[in-house]
C-alpha cells in the first residue's frame, strides 16, 4: 500500500523545501543541522510521505534566515480561509506533484528507446492531471 499524503501535507513539504531552499540549499542546512542531506531532502520530498522536519529544526532554520517560512505557513491556515476560490500552497503542491507524475511517465517511456501504446495512454492521463491541477490555478486568479 502506497502512502498518500493530504492536501495539507503537500503543502508542508512544498514550504519545507522552501525553507532549505532559503537557507542554502540541502548541503547547507544538513551541516548546519548536523544531519544527512538526504534525510534534508527526504523533508521536502513528496516521495517520502512519512519524513517531516522536526519542529526544532524548523525553529533553528528560520531562525537562521530570518524568515517565518514553515511556522508562517502553519499560522496562516489556521487563520479564516478566504474562501473556497482562494488561491493556496495546496494547488501549488498538487501542480508540482502532477509535473513531477509527467516527467517520470515521459521518462520512463523514454528508457528503453521506444513509446509503446500504453506508455503514450500513462503519459497522457498523467498530463490530463497536470492541466487539471493548472487549471483550477488559472480559475482562482481568473476571479477578481
């Protein structure tokens, strides 16, 4: 059974990668932190469903570049929500998420030096999901 991760929690790994990102990148703050740089990259990986910043760690980076990035975050969804047609870090990560789903069917189809049938069908529906998830993007900033 493969872990699924909530709109919420896709959110969290887009803000947390974006905090490493402030602070120098996955080298950077896994020797800041003291830890392995996979295991900084595994925090903002939607590949790894289960990996989460600790929040001492959060602490500490935030503190380091000066912006509230993933505290910040937390704090504005708990605030009331704009409404159902607001724009939020959810449709971000559900874009990515469904990019990232392209990339790997076009390149797995790509491997062997020839696109079967049923690699084209994957990397359409694939892509039928990217336009989607942009699509609810464009319905969002469309409105006034």
């Amino acid at each position: 059974m493969t872990d699924v991760l909530t709109d919420d929690e896709k959110a969290l790994k887009v803000v947390t990668k974006a905090l490493i990102e402030a602070c120098g990148g996955p080298v950077a703050v896994a020797s800041v932190l003291g830890v392995a740089q996979s295991l900084v990259s595994n925090w903002g990986s939607m590949a790894e469903p289960k990996r989460f910043m600790p929040l001492c760690h959060v602490a500490h980076l935030e503190r380091l570049c000066g912006r509230a990035v993933v505290s910040g975050y937390l704090v504005r969804r708990l605030a009331a929500p704009e409404g159902p047609g607001a724009l939020a870090l959810c449709d971000v990560a559900r874009l990515a998420s469904e990019g990232s789903d392209v990339v790997t069917a076009v390149l797995s189809a790509l491997s062997d030096g020839r696109v079967t049938s049923a690699e084209r069908a994957e990397i359409r529906r694939e892509a039928g999901e990217l336009m989607a998830a942009a699509t609810v993007i464009l319905d969002k900033v469309g409105q006034p």
